[in-house]
C-alpha cells in the first residue's frame, strides 16, 4: 500500500511520464551538461596525469552544475503536488479516501523525486567520460552522487512540507526557494571546504550529511502527515476557511497590522468607503484583497525567512568586510527573483481559471487600466518587501563608514534593485497574459528571470576558470549587459587607500573592458529600459488579440 501498489505513486507517475515536457526537460538537462562538459574539455593534445588539476576542476563543475540544477528543480516537481490537489479541488476526496496519510505522502514525494532520479541516472554516462581524465577516482563519484541524491531528497521533502502548509502552489513555491536555496549554497560551500580532507570527505559526505538530510526530511514527513490526518477547517471544495483578524491574533512570530505603518504600504486595509471616480478598480481590488485574498501566513513566512538570513549576510558583507558589498546586493536581487513573480505571475492567469475574465472584459474598465493596475498592484507589495532588505545598505551610507567615498556606487546599487523589481513584475505580467494557467506562468517567469539574471554571470565565471585569457572570455564578458547581478560587481568599490576593488578575487563576475567598469552598468540600464518599453506595447497587443 505504501510503494508498491500505493494508487497516488502509480497515478502521479502516469501522468507525469508520459507528458511531452518530461521528454523535453530529460533532453534538454542531458544536453546542458554534455556541452558543458564539451565546453570546459583540456585542449591539451596529452594530458599529464601527475597534475590532473584541470581534469578534477572539471569533474567538480560537473557536480556542482548538476548539484544546483536539481536544487532549482526540485520545487518545481514538488510544491504543487498537495496544492495541486487544492487547486483542482479534489483536495477533500483525497482526504476522504482509505488510502493512509503516509502513503499519500509517501507517494506524492516518490512521485516527484522519480524524474530527478531520472535525469541524474542520465547524467552517469557524461561523468564516466571524465574518470579517464584522471585526478578523480570511482569512489568520489559514488560519493558526490549519494551525496546528491540524500541533499535532493531533503529538499523535495522541504517542498512537499511546502505543498501541504499552503494552499496556493505559487505560495509554496516561493517559500520552498527560500528555504531551499540558502541549503544548497551551504552544501557547496562544504563539499568546497571539505576537499582539503582527502580521503575524509568520502567519509563525511557518506555518513553525516545523509544521517542530517534523513532526520531533517523525516520530521517534515511526520509533520505533512499528521497535517493530512488532522486537516484545518476545510469548506466547500476544499477550500480552507480563513479569518484574517483570528489568523492575526493566533500568528506565531511576525505580526501584520494593516492599520500601521509599514504594514499598509503593501497591504492596505480594505475599504470601507465608495471608491472615488478617477480610482482604477483593478489596482484597489488587487491590493486590497486578491494578494491577500489566501491569508497572510505565506506574507509573514517571507519577510521572517528572508530577513533571518540577511542580518548575517548583512553584518559580513556591508559592516565587517566592506569590500563584499556587492554580495549583499546580489542577495537582495536574487531576493526580489524569487519574490517579484508570486504577486505578478497570477495576474491574469487566474482571472482565466476562475473564468472571470471574460465577465472583466463586459465592464467599461480600458484594457490598459486592467494591465498597470494588475502590475502596479504586484509590483507595490514585491517592491516593499524587497525594500526592507535595503534598509542596511541605507544605513551603512549615513553612518561613518567607507561607503561615504562611494556614494554615488551605493545610489547604483539602488538603481539596480529598482529596475530589476520593474523587470520582475513586467515579465511575470507578460507570462501571465501569454499563459493559462498560473503555474506554467510562474514556473516561465523563474526561466526567463533565472537566464537573464544568472547566465552571465555562470557564463563568466566558466569563462574565466577554463577560457582565461581567450577571444570567447572577452566576447562572452558583454552578456553581463543583461545582468543586475554582473551590472552591480562592476561599480568601483574604494575601500581604505587601497586601489578600487571592482576587479579582484572578490568581485569574481566582472569584466575587464577597456572603458572603464561602469560600462557594464550603464549597459545594464539601456538594456532594462528598452526590454521594459518592449513588453509593454506587446502586452497590450497581446491582451487586446486574446479579446477577439
């Protein structure tokens, strides 16, 4: 009942076999890694094998590039596997159902992690080409891909645990990369430590971290099955029952008081009074109860996450080690990646899935008053939660620090976050008049936002480890034109009589150009004003064509 004739594994894996896009993503993933294996290849014609570095940077990069990718992946097959059930308002007879709460979890979480699994026995045949390289032996391999397989596994759980608190998969989603992320970062930053250790590293990669991501995963699984043996008041359909002033009362940790400032700037209470004649109804309805319309819990969740993590990061980079400031600015726009699509995403996309889009369209509301009041609306809450990250960055340029001789890199760091927040919602709003369904429109917005955000910056860092000093490092160097992050490293930093830090071992994404390093910054700017101008127009095409 639980694996072998578990009726949700066997459905789930049915369906999600047998679709087109679990072909396309197993061809394309095998494809990535074949030519990124291809691309980083010795070119020497005899290798020696008494210095087998190269051949061991590769095999790394391998690890580490696959590693991440099911990071990445792993929310995507797993946060919408209990909310899907929610959405498709089948939630209720699920729970009504003899199957146990264990085996539904149980099947839900093999379910989704039966593609990765896939994808990384696909994977074995690219990595056996590199073993003859030598500098790596059968034994490390075993042991980065168990390694693997125990961390992918903690983070599917972490997603399904997701899955099942929420009741929106973009709410899951978002959370599920909040939290997933900042793992995955750690657990490259330990199996980089750990190669010091020799030998030792086998042993720890084999035995702690598989004991910690088992522990960890089964008090999740725990948890998500005593959630599905004892559900929340549950109404019609499935839907939970929310109250959002006894939801307020009993909220554990951050409180939201609409009333009080900054609680109202990006959640308004609602109205009370008639809504004035030069009022746009969609903004008003937006902000004040679509975003909100599932509780704050997803809300509180975010803001408590992400400033958990930042106050390290903010301490390290922007106070102690001032010359890191850039990576303080690369965590508040990786923060605003993640965020900005859940409020932008959904826009239209769910007014087609509640079918009200057509009733919208009956009304004297313009086509353009719909788009800017469902993007201003979207844009508003991402934007605010991304500007209380931003505080330190204020705080260190008032106070008596280094960053009083580099005002105006710090006025470019804020430049940045506010184009990258406009980028993010203008995108999230093109996916969601492009798509129809709200999953397919975020998991599109994520591609989109991830490529222009970090393959730049993955482009030069490869570059610049297996390229140096070649033709392709200098030409590939300008795709850091489409890059906040690329955009924000190379603004010269002076810290103390030293010279300016934009190009040293700290700042490892910038570009060595002859015209100064603001070059790519001033790209940066020209590119996000005319992509933006670009999608408005095609947005309003796009959304008045849907109307014939």
């Amino acid at each position: 009942m639980y694996l072998l004739e578990n009726p949700v594994l066997q459905r789930e894996l049915i369906a999600n076999l047998r679709m087109t896009r679990a072909f396309v993503l197993l061809f394309a993933y095998v494809a990535l890694l074949g030519m990124l294996v291809y691309a980083a290849w010795p070119a020497e014609q005899k290798l020696d094998m008494a210095q087998p570095e190269a051949a061991r940077r590769l095999v790394n990069l391998f690890f580490l590039g696959q590693y991440l990718l099911m990071s990445l992946m792993a929310p995507s097959f797993a946060a919408g596997a209990i909310t899907g059930e929610k959405e498709r308002k089948s939630y209720e007879m699920l729970l009504a159902s003899p199957v146990t709460p264990g085996a539904v979890v149980l099947g839900k979480m093999g379910a989704s992690l039966v593609p990765l699994g896939i994808l990384m026995i696909c994977s074995l045949p690219i990595v056996m080409l590199c073993l003859p390289l030598g500098g790596v032996s059968p034994y490390e391999v075993f042991a980065a891909f168990f390694a693997m397989t125990a961390s992918v596994g903690l983070f599917g759980m972490i997603s399904l645990w997701c899955s099942g608190y929420f009741v929106r998969t973009s709410a899951a989603l978002v959370v599920s990369y909040l939290l997933i992320l900042p793992l995955a970062m750690v657990g490259v930053l330990i199996w980089l430590q750990l190669e010091a250790l020799g030998e030792a590293r086998l042993l720890v990669v084999t035995t702690l971290i598989p004991l910690v991501c088992g522990s960890i995963g089964a008090l999740l699984w725990g948890d998500t099955c005593r959630r599905l043996l004892r559900p929340p008041d549950l109404g019609s359909e499935g839907k939970q029952v929310i109250d959002l002033e006894t939801e307020a009362q009993e909220a554990v940790g951050l409180y939201i008081n609409r009333d009080e400032f900054p609680d109202r700037l990006f959640a308004p209470p609602k109205r009370t009074t008639f809504l004035p004649d030069d009022a746009n109804p969609i903004y008003d309805k937006e902000i004040r109860s679509e975003i909100f319309s599932q509780g704050t819990l997803m809300l509180r969740l975010v803001i408590q996450i992400s400033m958990g993590i930042a106050l390290p990061v903010m301490a390290l980079c922007l106070f102690f080690k001032q010359e890191l400031a850039p990576w303080y600015i690369a965590y508040v726009l990786l923060f605003n990646l993640l965020v900005g699509p859940v409020f932008s995403a959904g826009s239209v996309t769910s007014e087609r899935e509640r079918q009200t889009l057509d009733l919208l369209r009956t009304t004297l509301i313009t086509p353009w008053q719909m788009l800017w009041g469902k993007l201003l609306s979207g844009l508003r809450v991402s934007s605010v939660l991304t500007a209380f990250l931003l505080w330190p960055v204020l705080l260190a340029c008032i106070m008596p620090l280094e960053y009083w001789h580099n005002l105006p890199t710090m006025g470019g760091y804020f430049l940045i976050v506010a184009l990258s927040s406009l980028t993010t919602a203008m995108v999230a709003l093109f996916c969601s008049i492009l798509f129809r369904k709200t999953s397919t429109s975020l998991m599109a917005t994520y591609l989109i936002l991830g490529t222009l955000f970090m393959a730049p910056v993955a482009t030069r860092f490869f570059t610049k480890t297996f390229l140096p000093g070649s033709r392709t490092e200098v030409t590939l160097a300008w795709t850091g034109l489409l890059s906040p992050l690329a955009a924000a490293f190379n603004l010269p930093l002076n810290i103390s009589e030293s010279k300016p830090t934009a190009i040293s071992s700290n700042r490892p994404f910038t570009t060595e150009v002859s015209w100064g390093n603001t070059t790519i910054f001033v790209g940066y700017l020209i590119f996000t004003i005319l992509l933006n101008g670009l999608l408005l127009p095609v947005m309003m095409w796009l959304f008045a064509r849907s109307r014939e």
